[in-house]
C-alpha cells in the first residue's frame, strides 16, 4: 500500500507503508492505474506520466490490486519564528511609546530648567552691576597709619624745637 502527504503533486512526499511502518517510496517510476506513471526520488514525487496505453496480451496479464491512501492535506506548520516577531515587534512598539512619553515629559522639564537659568543670569548680571562698599580698615592698616603719625609728630616736634633754637 502506498500513502502521499497531501495531493498527488510534484514535490509532494510518498511512503509505502509496511509492517515496520511507513518507509519513504524507493526511487524510480511507478505505474499506478487511473493515475499514470509516477517517479520517484528521496521519498518524493519528482515527475508524473499519463499512462501509455500499451498492447495486452489477455493471457498474460494478471490484475493486481494497489491501495493508495491519500492523507489529508496538513496545514503548513506556522513559521516558528513568526511568534517571536510579533512578540518583538509589539514590544518594540510600546517602547518607542515609552520614549515618547519619556521625551515629551523631559521636554517641559528642560525648558523649565532653562527659564530657571535665565533668571538666575539676570540677577548675576544685576548683582555685578551694583556699586560696592568702600573696603573696611583692617587692625594692622590702623597701626601702621598710627605709627605713620607718630613719627610725623616727632618730625614736627623736632623741626619746631630747631626753629626756637635758632632764634
């Protein structure tokens, strides 16, 4: 007995099924009735003939009975990666919207961070425009302004001594 995966078509895989189980076909061409010759190559159909009508001898010819089991055309199996990609690409999206909220939010903090510095600019600028204090005196610019007098007096004591010797 023979089984096909699916239509009688090229590319389409055959087995013979057998006591072990199911074997791929053997290669070569096979006649089948009422479908014609069909090649065979790795387990699978490569070529199919119209039957050639040949000359019988009545005599020598013996009916055999061949069984063909067609199993029912599978659906293809899903692209085992196609999950992943849509998984993928769902999380990539909700990403992206995470960024742009992200930005958005950023985006209202950043120009509050700038009018923030421009405040401060302006009153630095107003601060350095302001006119400062006359330094303080220091203790030590006090004694030596006193030692300063001190011997300015001597000098005017001494020169006022001089001028009443003279005399």
């Amino acid at each position: 007995m023979v089984r096909v995966d699916g239509e009688l078509a090229v590319g389409t895989l055959v087995y013979v099924v057998t006591e072990e189980g199911l074997l791929p076909a053997p290669d070569g061409a096979h006649s089948i009735p009422e479908v014609g010759v069909v090649t065979t190559e790795g387990g699978k159909i490569v070529e199919i003939g119209e039957v050639a009508p040949a000359p019988v001898a009545p005599e020598a010819v013996e009916a055999q009975e061949v069984e063909i089991e067609v199993a029912p055309e599978e659906a293809a199996p899903a692209d085992p990666h196609e999950e992943r990609m849509v998984a993928m690409e769902t999380a990539i999206a909700a990403l992206a919207a995470k960024v742009e909220e992200l930005m958005a939010k950023l985006g209202g903090e950043v120009e509050a961070t700038a009018k923030r510095f421009s405040t401060i600019d302006t009153a630095l600028s107003a601060l350095a425009q302001m006119p400062t204090a006359a330094p303080k005196k220091r203790a030590s610019d006090a004694v030596v302004e006193s030692v300063k007098m001190s011997r300015a007096n001597r000098l005017a004591e001494l020169n006022e001594t001089l001028k009443n010797l003279k005399k």
